[in-house]
C-alpha cells in the first residue's frame, strides 16, 4: 500500500460515507450518469464499486478548482475542506465543501 492509499483509508475511516473524485467536466444530479468516464483517478481515488450503499460521492471538476486539483488529490482537497469546516463549526454540506475549496483556489 503506498502513502496515497494510506491517506485515503485515513480519510473514509473519518468520514466514511464521502468520496472525493476529480472530473474532466462539473457533474450534476442531471449527468450523474457521465461520472466514471468523466473521472480522473488520482493514486488514492477508490474503486467505487466498492464504494457502500449510501455513500456520497462528491465530484470536483478540474475546470473549477485547477490550481489546487493540480497540486493535490481529489481525497486531499475534500479532507482539507472538511477539517477546515470542522474547525470553523461549519455544516458539511456541498456550498460549504466547495467554497472551502474556491477560497484555496484564490489562495493559490
């Protein structure tokens, strides 16, 4: 197993319901169906016919989030946007996840 895995498994185990993957183009309720040949797997994206029943998978799209997508994993991004709405007593929910991460963008 290398580092990747490791922090990967890190992850679900403390949020295991949520998956962070990269995509080629924003996907919405409307084009779920286009997920797996829209995705870009980072060494930590997991399999996700693996993935439980009633997981939520959170796809980030390189075209939003390019500069930090680019120096990190879809995983990484996604635990750093959780750990900064813990910190800050934020709700996990999809506006907070990915302001979290446009404001890393800007950052960057």
């Amino acid at each position: 197993m290398n580092g990747n895995e490791d922090f990967s498994a890190l992850v679900r185990s403390v949020w295991p319901r949520v998956v962070f993957v990269k995509t080629k183009k924003r996907i919405t309720k409307e084009n779920f169906s286009e997920l797996e040949e829209s995705m870009i797997r980072d060494d930590d994206t997991p399999d996700l016919s693996g993935i439980e029943g009633g997981a939520v998978i959170f796809p980030l799209p390189v075209s939003s989030y390019p500069s930090v997508l680019r120096s990190m994993t879809a995983s990484l991004a996604g635990w750093w946007a959780m750990r900064k709405g813990d910190s800050e007593g934020w709700e996990k929910n999809d506006e907070n996840i990915r302001s979290c991460i446009s404001n890393l963008e800007m950052d960057m």
